[in-house]
C-alpha cells in the first residue's frame, strides 16, 4: 500500500508539470481596459517659435519617468511640445530620446516624474481577426476609446517592415496612440489610414519599438524641427507640385464628396451651426460650398452659402491661418483660413440661398437667393492640415498669376 501511496504521488506530480500553462492573462471587457489605460494615454501638441500650435497627435507612458512613444510624424515639426494628460495637467518636453524616421517611431521624454504607464505585450502573437482597442485623441477628442479586429498583417518594404491591419476607426489626432489586445496590453502604435478607404487603418506592431528600448534613452536629443517636406504625392505647395497636382490635392483633401466627410474641414460654423463643406478647384477656378447638416426635424437643406471666385485674383501672401479662438470649438483642433483678393478688389460672389421647399419632383426650389461680391473667405479647418492647405492654396494662386497687393 506504501509502495502504491508513492507511486500515485508520483503520476500526480508529473500529471502536475505536464499540465497547460494557465499564465495566460485573462481577457478584460472594454471599459475595464479604457480604465487601466487612464492618465498613461496622452495628446501631444506641437507649436511654433511663437508659441502657435501646429499639430496634435497622441502617445503613450512607457515608464514612470515620462517617457512616451508616438509617430514620428506626430513631433517632427515645431520647435517645442507639451504633453497633456485626460485630467488636464500640462507637461513640456525635455526632447527626443530616440527615433526611426523611416519606422515612423519616436520615444520621447516629458518632464516630470511618477507618470502612470502602461504593459507592453507581444505583437508577434498577433492574429487576423483578433480583437483590438484603441485609445487616442482624434480631433483632439481626448481619451477616446474604440474597437474593432485585426484584418490583416502587411509587410510594406519602403514603410521598413510590418504593418497591422484594423478596422478600429483612426482619424486626424489618433497617431502615435496605442493599440491594446483584450489583456490590456500594448500591441501596436496607431498611426494611419488610407483616404477613401473604408475601414482601412494602420498600426506598426510594438515589437518593433522594443530594438530601440534597449539602449538606455538617457541622452534627450532635441526635436526635429523639420520643414514640411515637398512632395508632388503630398502636394504641400512646393515648386514640385504641377497645378494638376495641386488641384487635384486640395479637391481630395477639401471636398466632402472626395474625401469621406473632408479630411481637413470642420464640422461647425458659425453661421450655419454643425454643416459640411464642399470645395472644387479646377483650371484656376475655385467654388466652395458651406452646407447644414440635415437634421430629423428639418430634412432638407434649409440654406447654404457658396463663395466662387478666380485664383488669379487672390493675393498669395493674404492665404493664412490661425488658431481658433471661441468658446464651441477647442483651439487645438481648429484653425480660421483666411483667403482675401489683391488690393481687397470685391470680386469674390458669395451666393446666399435661403428658405424653399421640394416640388412634386422632389426636388428642392430656395425661395430666396441673395448674391454679393465680397474681398475675403474664411473657413474653418483642422489644424493638423492647416499649414498645407495655406502652402498648397499659395501655390496654385501663384501658377494661376496671383499677385501680392500693391498697398
């Protein structure tokens, strides 16, 4: 009985080491992970010289003295930063403590100490149809949370290596955020999307910044402070550029019916309240359109205003943008382009249609039409696509013969 007593201890043992690991991290529900996540995911904005935001993006604590990963794209430009976090609390940043340009990687360092931080998992474990969360700053739209699968693991060779495929939503501002699996762990850096595509969003996997987590990121580098680089593909307004190109870019980037809801507009104004906007520009011809959103109560548009007018006739140096002030709208996600003509010369048409109701064709006849000239337009757009929208506008009014004033 003794002899059998050990033998089954024995069977029960190796029984014991030969079992399934159960270390596998239980997956969380999403508002569990949106909690754990809270005050280590931050909005980073870049300024000019003067002080004037330029961009915002988002990034991640990584260590509890401060150091956060984003794009590289997000900190690029601009000659100094600030990190914010959900609560409010401001932080400045010391600079870069390493970067892959080509990767799209940078690790940053913000100044203070005791940051919340968050756990790195493995992004080689990665599997397509896997669900994913991702927290980030859209639109400057602080601590949002969304969700969705994996689609697919590319391998783009200019772009340096893999790329994940998902179809959590990624708008202007969530770059540099991170990409959680259901343990709450960091997967990926949120960092692009493809224009027109639907549901066709981006982030590099997280293995791919733990090579650069090695080295002991004790030298802070300071920011890039680079140029917007000119491109024909990006059409920033740069001698390059033909005005085919540039046209084409601003049509794309401006219009609603392009561009999926416009990548670069607002969608406020102050005249017509929550609206969309429409541009076209085509041999030196530009038409915008400023439309209400239709609503449950009022169905049809109500009323809408058009400005028209020649890119020859507008004064180059005029197209300008600054930050917008006003209590609706968060002075870090809009801007105010202004757009006036050479010696402020009234010959710009804005067309004002208002009132109406539909005929029994079903089309909609405005009872009012008033039609003016005027020497400026202002619109309202998102200030990560501010500076260029101004270099690409100055661009194609100079290949249109635009001059400066003469005053």
């Amino acid at each position: 009985m003794r002899y059998m007593a050990v033998v089954l201890l024995l069977v029960a043992a190796m029984s014991a080491q030969n079992a399934p690991s159960t270390n596998k991290s239980p997956d969380l529900d999403i508002p569990a992970i949106a909690r754990e996540a809270n005050g280590s995911v931050v909005s980073i904005v870049m300024s000019d010289k003067d002080g004037h935001p330029l961009a915002q993006g988002s990034g991640f604590v990584i260590s509890k003295d401060g150091r956060i990963v984003t794009n590289y794209h997000v900190i690029k430009s601009g000659s100094s930063a600030v990190v914010k976090l959900p609560d409010g609390a401001f932080f400045a940043v010391d600079g870069v403590l390493a970067s892959d340009k080509t990767r799209d990687v940078a690790i940053i360092k913000a100044h203070g100490n005791n940051f919340r931080s968050l756990t790195l998992g493995d992004s080689g474990r990665l599997q397509v149809g896997q669900q994913v969360i991702a927290i980030g700053s859209p639109l400057s739209l602080e601590s949002t949370v969304s969700n969705g699968i994996i689609s697919g693991i590319r391998t783009v060779e200019k772009e340096g290596g893999k790329f994940v495929q998902i179809t959590v939503p990624i708008s202007p501002g969530s770059s540099g955020g991170p990409l959680f699996n259901m343990a709450g762990k960091v997967v990926g850096i949120t960092t692009s999307h493809l224009v027109g595509g639907e549901n066709l969003n981006f982030a590099i996997p997280i293995n791919a910044v733990k090579p650069m987590l090695l080295s002991r990121l004790s030298k802070v580098q300071p920011l890039p402070e680079e140029a917007e680089p000119v491109t024909a593909e990006q059409t920033t307004g740069g001698s390059l550029a033909s005005l085919a190109d540039t046209e084409t870019w601003l049509n794309q980037t401006l219009s609603f019916i392009n561009s999926e809801n416009g990548e670069a507009w607002m969608v406020t104004d102050f005249d017509l309240g929550d609206a969309y906007y429409d541009l076209e520009v085509q041999a030196c011809k530009a038409t915008v359109g400023k439309y209400p959103i239709p609503t449950r109560e009022k169905p049809f548009l109500q009323s809408h205003v058009t400005y028209s007018f020649e890119l020859g006739a507008i004064d180059p140096t005029s197209i300008k943008y600054g930050v917008l002030s006003h209590p609706d709208i968060s002075s870090a996600v809009a801007a105010q382009l202004d757009i006036r003509t050479r010696d402020d010369a009234e010959i710009i048409t804005r067309d004002i249609f208002a009132g109406g109701e539909k005929d029994s064709t079903g089309a909609f006849n405005y009872k009012q039409h008033d039609s003016h000239e005027v020497n400026h337009v202002s619109l309202l757009i998102n200030l990560d696509y501010a500076p260029r929208v101004v270099k690409a506008f100055r661009h194609a009014v100079e290949l249109c013969g635009g001059k400066p004033s003469t005053f």
